[in-house]
DNA sequence: ATCTAGATTTAGAATTAGTCTAAATCCACT
DNA sequence: AGTGGATTTAGACTAATTCTAAATCTAGAT
C-alpha cells in the first residue's frame, strides 16, 4: 500500500494530504480549527489558510464531506455516503446514522417544493445516550 | 384587537414585541440583520444586541424557530409547527414545505442513533424553480 | 411619592469562523 | 537556468454573534 498512486494526482499535495489523513483518522467531526491543530502536528508549518483551501478542494473532489450546524463551526466528515445525523441538545454531541428510509423520501420532498432534487438529509435532535444517563 | 392581553406577560417588552411582529409580517426567512433594519423602523433607538437578545427570548418561549445553516447567518421562522426546508444550491433560496412522512422516521432514528428524539428535520439540497428556468 | 432590586436595553468592545491578499515558494516544462 | 501557473504562507480583513458595563425601566415595599 506504499507507493500506490502517490503522485498520480499532482495536485494531492502534502498539505492536502495531510487535511484528508486527519480527517480519515478521526471517527468523529472535527472542526477546521481541530483539523488545523492536527494537520499541524504532521506539518508543522501548515497555515490556516491552506486548511481551509485543503478542504474545498477535498470536498469539491468528494473525499470528505462538510457537515453545517448554525451552533458553530462546520464539521467535517469522512464518511461521504449518504447518511443522517443525531445532534445532542445537550451537549452538542454529533453522531452519523443511516437510515434508508430518508432516501426515499427525496422524490416526495422534491415534489412538495418544486426543487429538483440533489441530495436529502435527516437530522435528529434529541438527547444523546451518555447525557440520558447522566440526567 | 387593542388591548387585548398586551401587558399580561410583563416580559414581552416593546423591543422584544417589535421583534416578533417583524417576523410574523414576512413570509420569507430573515437573517438577525434583516430583522434589525426592520425593527429599527418600528423602534428606532433599538440595538443590534438587543435584537439578538430578543431572538433568544422568543425562541426559548417557541414564538419564533432558528434554522441554521452553515453556509452563513442563522434565519429566523415564525413557524413553528414541525416541518422541512429545501435550500437552492444554486441561489441559496430558502422554502418551507410539509412532509408529513418525515415524522414517522423521528422512531426510527432515535433507534438508529440511540438518542432520545426530540425532533426531526428533513433537508432537500438542490436547485429551486427560478434556478431551473434560467439555465 | 420614593426606594430598591432585578430584569432589560444600550453602545461598543471582543470573539470566532472563515475569506482575502500579496508575496514567497514549488513544480513541470523549456 | 528561466518562465508560468498553481499552491502556500502570514496576516489583514469581514461578518455573525456574544459579552460587558453602564444606563434605564419596572414592580413591589415603604
């Protein structure tokens, strides 16, 4: 798995490189302020500014995939499948899920609004399990 | 319609009234700023804090909803009935509509994700009507 | 009427997320 | 080595929102 297409790509430089590593290592969803922090720690010379143009491009290439929540920072994802969202009205907490049913909802949603559809999204608020527990 | 109930809840202050009627007037979604151009029509001297504070008030009393999303300001809603949004990729146009199948997932993502449900939205992304017909 | 305590409003400073700019650097090709 | 285009950097800038401290308002007790 070394050398595989290294290269190929000339523009997956190693700032982007080391953006989309940090991504792929986390299973939460950092902010670009936590992305920063550790993309920094592979390249120390890495600026701010070169993160967030590392995540347009890596998002305009579809290998990682924004999350916005008006709370506060955007959050990033690594999973760029389809998928739902639970946010925790307590402590903020995301978490990915897939519910299949939300698919089919996209032609019923389009219809209702008149958009031609692109994509669809479920998101739960609730309370997650770790502040059920310590309520 | 004049005096109704004006002064029974002592905590809806002139301010925090004109906020709320500014919302309730318009159809579309404001931004906090919209919504501070035009209650300093109806209450010259109010401050942009003020309004803020307003929009804390009136959400937490379920007058008024919040929807976030990343791509900038948070949008105000006077409806407050459970129901979906289809933003414009293209435009960023913002429209409300009512899918009552939605609701129905609200179990089935609390099981998924292991939350307890609280509440459940649906987000279309894709191009709205005027959007279509201009390309 | 006057006083006081608590809540609210105000103006402006502060904070935060994210974008922009211009100079420096890198890279592929001559 | 030399050129052009893309990328990176540091830091300035912008926009949204929150914070702070002083001023104002309000309701109830005197």
């Amino acid at each position: 798995m070394k050398g595989t297409k290294k290269n190929s790509d000339p523009k997956l430089t190693p700032q982007r490189d080391a953006v989309f590593q940090v991504i792929r290592e986390r299973e939460d969803h950092p902010t670009a302020s936590d992305i920063f922090e550790a993309a920094r720690r592979r390249l120390p010379g890495i600026s701010y500014a070169t993160v967030y143009n590392s995540l347009r491009y890596l998002k305009e290439a579809g290998l990682v995939r924004e999350i916005c929540f008006g709370d506060s920072a955007s959050r990033y994802d690594r999973e760029t499948e389809r998928h739902d969202h639970a946010i925790c009205d307590c402590c903020g907490k995301l978490v990915d899920f897939h519910l299949p049913e939300t698919a089919a909802l996209m032609q019923a949603a389009a219809r209702k609004s008149k958009f031609k559809a692109q994509s669809v999204h479920l998101t739960l608020r609730g309370i997650c399990p770790d502040c059920k527990e310590s309520s």
